[in-house]
C-alpha cells in the first residue's frame, strides 16, 4: 500500500547516480555568525570581532557546525523534501576546507554518488551524497558524504534490480 505522505515523490527507483543538485545560495551576516556561535560553538572567533581578527582564522567567521548545517538545509530544499526520504543514516569524510567569513555566500552541488537496496529491509534504500560546497569566489568551503534512507515503491522488487547507475 503507497504511503500517502510519500507517494508523490520521488522514490528510491526514481534516482540516478551522478545525478546533482544546486544547493543555495545564502548569504552570511555577523548576526547569523554570532547567533549560532552563542548557542553551539561558542569561540572568540566565531563572537568577537577583535578576537577573531587576531585568531588564525582572520576574522570572524562561521563555525563548521554552521555551515554543516546551512547546507542540510539547502539540501533539504533541494532534495530531501521532494524524494521520499526516511531520515539520515550519517556521514562520512566531512573536510573544512576554509572559513566562511562573514558576508561570505555560501552555495554548493549536492551529487549522487551511490544506490543500494538494503538487503535487510526491502521496503529501503540507501543514497549517498557528496556536498562540495563553496563561498561566492568558488572556493571550496566544506565537503562530505551523507548517507540518507529512501522509500523503495516496490519492495517485490528483486534486490539486484539496482536503481539506474
């Protein structure tokens, strides 16, 4: 029986490998900087200006967590909401490659890079992500891999029936 809240969108079959996603652009102000910083990762560099300034980073920027989490959201947008996701199974790989500084715009390509059939649970299967994310001079910022479960539509389906690679 289809699941109402997911029968309208894409399913596990529906995916390709190699398939991307642009993912934003957001703009980063001191305020958001200094907001998630006072909340989740509370360093002088990601609060204070003066400190921030003299710190290795070279003025105030974004915590990683930050940017992490700006890109789930963009991912989200982009993708998550449209598929018939069934929640993260993790990731892996993740690299700070530089700050983002403020007044930094962040944006980025989310790829496809893997498709399995759970062997466990017919009714799943697993995509993989790749983030390449990067500041508006299209330097890297970050990168992952994220592991996402996804809603098979016909769990009959033999397991080696693979999505399209």
């Amino acid at each position: 029986m289809p699941n109402p809240i997911t029968e309208n969108r894409r399913h596990f079959e529906d995916l390709t490998v190699g398939e991307a996603f642009a993912l934003g652009p957001v703009k980063v102000s001191k305020t958001d900087i200094v907001a998630f910083a006072s909340e989740f990762d509370p360093f002088p560099f990601h609060l204070d200006e003066k400190a921030a300034k003299k710190s290795l980073l070279g003025g105030l920027a974004a915590s990683g967590w930050q940017t992490g989490a700006l890109s789930l959201k963009m991912l989200v947008d982009a993708l998550l909401s449209k598929i018939a996701s069934m929640g993260g199974l993790g990731f892996t790989d993740l690299k700070w490659k530089r700050p983002l500084m403020k007044g930094d715009t962040l944006s980025g390509t989310a790829t496809i890079t893997s498709l399995r059939r759970s062997k466990s649970h017919a009714d799943m299967g697993i995509l993989t992500i790749a983030f390449d994310m990067r500041n508006q001079k299209g330097e890297q910022v970050m990168t992952l891999n994220l592991a996402n479960l996804v809603e098979v539509r016909d769990p009959s389906a033999p397991l080696d029936a693979e999505a399209p690679q």
